[in-house]
C-alpha cells in the first residue's frame, strides 16, 4: 500500500489510518480513496486488528473534495466513466468487522464529513467547522449520507444539514448526535486511541463484529427481524471458547484471553425473512 495519500500503522491490536496530505488539508482524491478501501479490507481480514482509527495528518480531518482542477473538478466526463461511484471507497467502514472510530482532528468539510458518518463512533474538535456543503458546489451529498446521516440525526435534522450545505461547530456536532464528543483538538486522537484499545482488551471480537453488523442493518428490519437474528447469532456465540472465558475471567478479576476468530468462526448470516410475524 503507497503512503501518499493514506498512511497505514499498527500498533499491538489497533491500526491506525491517517489521511496523509496535511498540506493540502487532506482534500480527497482518488487515490485517498483507494487505499483508505485497501487500508479497511486490510482491517476486515486480519484477526490480529481489534479496532481501527480513521484521523487526519497536520491540522484537518479532511476539508473535502481536492479542487485543484478548478471548473473540472466535478466533470461530467467523470461521472461517465462505468467505474465512477459516488461512493469511491471500495469498503464502506460499517462493512469492517472491527469498530471504525473516527477521530476528526480539524475541519472535515463535504466528503470528509460524508466518510466520518461511515465509521462506527466519531469524536470531534470543538475548534473546528464541520458540514456536508456540496449543495453549494452544485453536486450533491456522496458516500451514502443519505442513509447514514438520517440514522444519526433523524429526518428533519438531516434535512438541516444536507439540504443547506451550512457549517457547525464540534458543539453543534455532538447535540445533534453526529459525534459522541467534542473535545480541544490535540485531545482528539488520544481519546479515540483510548476507545480503541479498550475494546481490544476488554471485548470478544466475534461478538463485538456481529452485534455491529446487526446493529447497521437494525433500521431496516422489524423488531420481530432483529428478535430472529438475535436469536440465531447469540445461539452461535453461546457454548463458545469466549462465552466461558467472558464470565471465567470476570469472576478471577483478571484480563480476558479470547479465542474466537472473526474470520474463522464468522456465522451464517441469519435471513430477516425466517423470522415469525
């Protein structure tokens, strides 16, 4: 994987992803795109990786599309090609199976929001402005905001925010339920590294990958749905290495050591449509 535009890094069960053009403030191209997808299946077929930071280099998160190429840059010739997408990371990071923290460092503006809003937890900046803006470039919302956003914020409040392209502050961000909490910005990355490696320590990884995997697709099922699919993945984790070892080593007050494998012992995908009505 090329460290131009994202920088990949590993330590003990945490990986860390940064947006590596802080001269440029991190503006998406491309390439970023390309190898943050290379940089999450990484994530998603390693066992040995618990969790994943997404953060920015220098003083952004990410301040939106790279617009370098001043009138083209939102060409139609682009939009033409068959390999456009306006989701141009290949591997959304709600499909990792490992929680994707976003820690947003500085401003992230347009897609750099639209790709935080993928991730699992966000934690902003209380200095920095935030804001999905591309109404007012004359394209439109990307990366499935219209799908991610409403299940943070609600309808009307994502209405607010995709309809008019304003900007808001770290303060705003956490009151209107896009981020868990606003912090000064140098605390930004140590704060999620801290979230990060507790789930590393304190959580079973195949539990932790199933219950967000049913957690994303929860809006979309019926409660008698998410009933079935509780039912079928807890009977899977039940009589398990980890289901013995979880209690075991709760009552010897000591670190748990887990055994499950995401990649190994991942379940069959329980059907929403077996469910009883």
């Amino acid at each position: 994987m090329s460290d131009q535009d994202v920088r990949f890094e590993l330590d003990g069960e945490v990986a860390l992803i940064t947006l590596n053009r802080p001269e440029q403030l991190n503006t998406f191209t491309g390439r970023m795109g390309d190898e943050l997808g290379q940089a999450y299946r990484a994530c998603d077929e390693n066992d040995a990786i618990r969790a994943v930071v997404l953060t920015g280099a220098g003083q952004a998160f990410c301040a939106g599309a790279d617009m370098s190429a001043g009138e083209q840059t939102f060409s139609a010739a682009d939009a033409s090609e068959q390999h456009f997408s306006a989701s141009p990371v290949a591997m959304p990071a709600w499909r990792v199976r490992k929680p994707v923290i976003a820690a947003l460092n500085g401003h992230a503006i347009g897609i750099g929001l639209t790709l935080a809003l993928q991730c699992d937890i966000r934690i902003v900046a209380q200095e920095a402005k935030y804001g999905v803006l591309q109404v007012r470039r004359g394209v439109m919302p990307d990366c499935c905001a219209h799908w991610t956003l409403p299940r943070l914020v609600g309808l009307a409040k994502a209405a607010d925010i995709l309809l008019t392209g304003r900007k808001f502050g770290g303060a705003e961000a956490v009151e209107l339920g896009i981020a868990s909490r606003a912090l000064p910005a140098a605390e930004v990355l140590p704060a999620a590294l801290a979230i990060a490696e507790e789930i590393a320590r304190q959580t079973a990884p195949l539990s932790v990958a199933v219950s967000k995997k049913l957690l994303w697709q929860s809006s979309e099922l019926t409660a008698e749905q998410v009933e079935h699919s509780e039912t079928r993945l807890h009977q899977h984790l039940m009589g398990r290495p980890d289901a013995v070892e979880g209690v075991v080593a709760f009552l010897e007050r000591r670190p748990p050591r887990w055994r499950s494998s995401v990649t190994r012992d991942w379940p069959e995908w329980p059907n929403p449509s077996d469910a009883k009505v």
